[in-house]
C-alpha cells in the first residue's frame, strides 16, 4: 500500500518531534551533569567561571549555571558582579 501526503506528512512531523525530543533531553541531562559537578566547587572557583571570559572561557550554559549555585548559597546579583576578580 502506497503512503498518502498526509500519512508522509504525518511521519515527517512525527520524526521531527522525536529528534526535538532528544535534543531537548541531551540538553537537560547536560545541564543536571554540570550542575551536579558546580555544586562541589567553591565559592571562589564558582565566582571564575562566572566571570571567565575570552576565547577560552566558559560557554553561557556553564555561566548561568554558576551563578544559579552562587545564588543558592545566598549570593545576590550585586555580590557576584562586584566580586570579579
């Protein structure tokens, strides 16, 4: 039996959901590893990442993260950007 439009249609969409899907998992799980490693790092490695910048610093996933955790611990917006080192 031959695939009508819609069946095709359907079985595109459906295959586009799914790669979404797993891109949007990998993402997530990504994110839960990194935030699991910040969480055992210190306040001043912490305060690093944050404020890395350059060529070789850290990508803005790692920097909102760190800031979250510094957050966590009591940190408001106006400690972290005034401890810059």
């Amino acid at each position: 039996m031959e695939m009508g439009f819609w069946d095709k249609a359907f079985e595109a969409a459906k295959n586009a959901g799914t790669a979404v899907y797993n891109e949007l998992e990998k993402s997530a799980n990504e994110t839960r590893e990194i935030r699991q490693k910040y969480e055992d790092l210190s306040d001043e490695e912490l305060l690093k990442i944050v404020h890395s910048d350059g060529f070789f610093g850290k990508s803005s996933k790692e920097k909102a993260i760190a800031f979250g955790t510094l957050k966590n611990r009591g940190y408001d917006v106006e400690d972290i950007k005034a401890r810059k080192n």
